[in-house]
C-alpha cells in the first residue's frame, strides 16, 4: 500500500486537504491501486519553522505574501 507524506504550513483548511488527498488518490487509482490502499498523512508545520532560500517564512516579506487556502 502506498504511503503518501504532505508537508504544509499551518493553518490549511480542512477543505483544502480534504482537496490534497482525493487528489492523491485520484492519481494512484489511474495506474490501478485502489483507493482503499491510499494512505495519506498531511503535515502541517509552523512558518517559523519552515525556510525557502535561507529565509524562514515567519520573518521574510516576499515569502509571507504566499497564502494558504
């Protein structure tokens, strides 16, 4: 069974997840798994904790204007 593993930054919605994994699925089903053995862990993270480029997202002005849904 594949085991999928999302990283985002805290704060997704949960329709926005909700969205991540069927689509996940999706794509697994198309090369004939079922949907049944589509495991999906979503992650989410702090800003604080995440970095892009050498700038933690919390701190950097061009980095923070990126929105989650």
């Amino acid at each position: 069974m594949p085991l999928v593993q999302v990283s985002v930054w805290a704060g997704m919605s949960v329709e926005s997840k909700r969205e991540i994994a069927k689509g996940i699925t999706k794509v697994f089903e198309e090369i004939g798994i079922p949907k049944e053995a589509v495991e999906i862990i979503i992650y989410e993270a702090p800003k604080t904790n995440w970095a892009t480029g050498g700038e933690l997202h919390s701190e950097s002005e061009r980095l923070s204007k990126v929105k989650v849904p």
